[in-house]
C-alpha cells in the first residue's frame, strides 16, 4: 500500500508538470524522494530521459520492458498498473504507466524486495522482542506482586488476630503503596473502635450489674428482716415493705432504661410527634421532684422569656430527655442542691439548658460522656436518682430528633447540658 502511494503521487507530480520546461529535474526529485524508477518514452518506445535514481526496479530484461510498454501504448489507456517478477534480480516489482500526451509515456518503476525483506526482519524482531516483553512481564509481575500481596497476608494475619479478640495489635503496611496506607488507616481505626466498644461492652456489663446487686441485696435483706425479726411488729414490716418496694421499682427503672436504649440502638422506636406545650410540660416533670425539695432540701429553678412555647415532637421521648437531663444535674450538682432549668426562645430556635453546680467535667471526658456509664467508669457508684444509662438515651432520642446537643462545662463551676428544637413559628 505504501509503496503503491509512493508511485500515484510521483505519477500524479509528472501529470501535473509535463509541460514544465524543468520536468528532466522534477523527475529526477520524484525519484529520489519516493526511491522510484521514472523512465518516458515516445509512442515509437524510445527513451527521452530516465531519472538519475537506479535501483533493482528500474533495469530489467529488454524483452520483459518492451512487452509492457507496447502493452500499454497500445491500450490507449490514460493509466495501467503493472505486478511483475524481474528475472534479471528475481524480485517483484511494481510498474505504474501513465500516459503524459499523444506521443510521451512515463513508466515509473519500484522493488518490492525492500518491503517484503523489512516486512521479514520486523516479524523475526516481533518474536524475539514479544519473547523477552512476556518474560520481563513475568519477572516484574512477580515482584509487584510480592510487594503488594506481602502487607495483604500481613494484614489478613493481624486482622484473625483481631477476630480473636487481641486489641493490642497494629496494622501496618508499605509506604510507598498509598491504597494499603490508607486500607492500614481504616483498620487501626476499626481496631480502635472495636476495642472502646468491648471496654464499654464490659463496663456496662459490670455496671449494671452492679445496680442490679444492689437492689436485690437489699430486697432479700429487707425480705428477711420481715420475716424474721419484723414478723409481730407491723410499723417496721411495712417500713420493710416500703423499701423493697422502692428497690423493686429502681430495678423495673433500670431494665426499662436497658430496653429502650436497646430499641433505639436497633433503630425500631419511631417518633410519636404531636403538639404540646414545652413549658407546662418541663413545671409537671419538675413537680415530679417536690418529695427531693422537702426531704433532701433540692433547690429547682426554672427560668422562661415565654408563659407557653408549642412545639411539634414525640412527647413522650422528649419528657424522658428532660427528666434524664434534671436527673443527671441531681446526681451531680454542688453543695447548695441547685438545679437550673432554661428554656429560652431564641430567633431560630428553642434552647433547653439544664444546668448543675458541680465539680465540672474534664475537657478530654467531654466527647465520651454520652457513653453508656462513662461517667462512672474508673469507679462505680449508684446514682441517687436515674441508672446511669440516662445520658445514652438523651443522645439517642435527640439525634432521633435531629437535635442540636452539647454540653459545657467549667471546672469547680459545674455543668450545662443543652439541645436546641428548631423554631417553625418563626
């Protein structure tokens, strides 16, 4: 094809020339830069020039020559192309004929032997270098892959490891391959995960039952007491009955506690909403308090830039947010018992603020504190009031909600707890 080009446009130049007076010097050009034959003849088959470039395809036999150039004179034919084997070289040459005018033909000739023997060396170099490509591939391949599937099996033997419950592992991987960085990344973040989730696994575990000794230790004490040494005193039997009532009721707290933040977690407690008055709701859970203002001199103040605040949630959910919230600030809150309730109606939102007087919070404790038992976790202690699951469940229902939450805090000057209900009537 490509030499076949190379004749069309050299015939195609002399075509375009042949009335040059410098077509002697055109034909020699054409023949050198397309490595051709050009020979023109008059109709009497005599030559008038030849170009200056001679390669195998421009000599061949006299006898073959006159055939082809009589053939074509005598076709009266504008253009012929001609495939012969030259017996004086034995190679294949290729011959374009053109007519020029009446009388002047050019014959332009060309060697195939050159294709066809650079055609044999690239086939012969094709094997040899496809030969040494696959196996450089193999060699290579072998290595990349040591490289990248070492880390891998590495990993794979670090992460049974961590199956089994063995935190104190690290996974590591090569510097250089940035996909098993980052893969090395993700693992020690999943270990580090795993790890605080089967320490609080066990805290939680420790802790409640720790609160669930404690009650049935006092129950069957209490039970025992009636029975035996209360039997014929009727007061203290029912003072024994009051109080195993009361542990009775602490229990039934802390398994209801359990299950809800059970349920939460598992994502199947969906939201009641309906419209009610924040206010009025935040004075009756409050009230709920009275026994700790008369008998344990408890101090509740609750401040309002509003008489009555609607807002649209699930009531329920929201009350026991509250009262987890009050419950917490009891536990902890300073000498002088106070807690402090704010409900303030900002521009774009309703702020909640429960506040206690307290020891404070230590900054690096702050994110973990909504962690079941997290507060009590170096040493366990039963709460006044609530389980010690109350700040779980907060976080819980509020994201639920889609709440803003938080907490702050100053050493020595206590803590706020906070969550903001976005304002539709804005």
């Amino acid at each position: 094809m490509s030499k076949t080009k190379d004749i069309a446009e050299a015939a195609n130049t002399l075509i375009k020339y042949k009335n040059n007076p410098n077509v002697a010097d055109i034909v020699d050009q054409q023949a050198m830069d397309k490595s051709v034959c050009i020979e023109v003849v008059n109709e009497k088959i005599n030559t008038l020039y030849t170009s200056m470039y001679f390669g195998k395809g421009c000599i061949s036999s006299k006898e073959q020559s006159l055939k082809y150039k009589t053939d074509f004179i005598k076709s009266n034919k504008e253009s012929q192309t001609y495939e012969l084997i030259n017996p004086m070289y034995d190679n294949r040459t290729l011959i374009q004929a053109i007519k020029l005018d009446s009388k002047n033909y050019a014959f332009i000739n060309t060697s195939m032997d050159p294709i066809d023997g650079t055609v044999d060396i690239l086939q012969t170099q094709l094997i040899y270098v496809t030969i040494i490509v696959l196996i450089l591939s193999f060699i290579i391949a072998y290595f990349i892959s040591k490289h990248i599937s070492e880390p891998i099996v590495e990993m794979n033997q670090t992460a049974k490891g961590l199956a089994k419950g063995k935190f104190n592992v690290s996974f590591r991987s090569a510097e250089d391959i940035l996909e098993l960085n980052e893969l090395a990344t993700t693992l020690n973040y999943a270990k580090d995960e795993l790890e605080k989730t089967d320490e609080l696994r066990q805290d939680l575990m420790a802790n409640v039952s720790h609160d669930l000794k404690t009650p049935l230790t006092m129950i069957k004490a209490y039970a025992e007491m009636s029975r035996d040494l209360h039997i014929k005193d009727k007061k203290k039997q029912k003072e024994d009955i009051n109080i195993i009532i009361s542990e009775v009721d602490r229990l039934t707290i802390l398994v209801n506690d359990i299950l809800e933040l059970s349920k939460m977690q598992s994502n199947i407690n969906e939201l009641q909403k309906e419209q009610f008055d924040l206010i009025k709701l935040t004075q009756e859970i409050i009230h709920r308090y009275k026994i700790l203002q008369e008998t344990e001199n408890y101090k509740f103040e609750f401040n309002h830039n509003e008489e009555k605040l609607l807002i649209t949630a699930d009531k329920k959910k929201l009350e026991q947010v509250i009262y987890n919230l009050i419950n917490n600030a009891i536990n902890y809150t300073g000498e002088d018992n106070k807690v402090i309730i704010n409900i303030i109606k900002e521009e774009k939102n309703i702020l909640v603020e429960i506040k206690d007087t307290g020891k404070g919070i230590k900054k690096e404790d702050l994110p973990y504190i909504w962690d079941k038992y997290y507060k009590n976790k170096k040493k366990h202690k039963r709460n006044l009031i609530g389980t010690g699951l109350g700040l779980s469940i907060v976080k819980n229902v509020l994201q639920l909600h889609n709440y803003d939450f938080g907490v702050t805090s100053q050493k020595d000057k206590g803590s706020t707890f906070y969550f903001k209900i976005p304002n539709i009537n804005q």
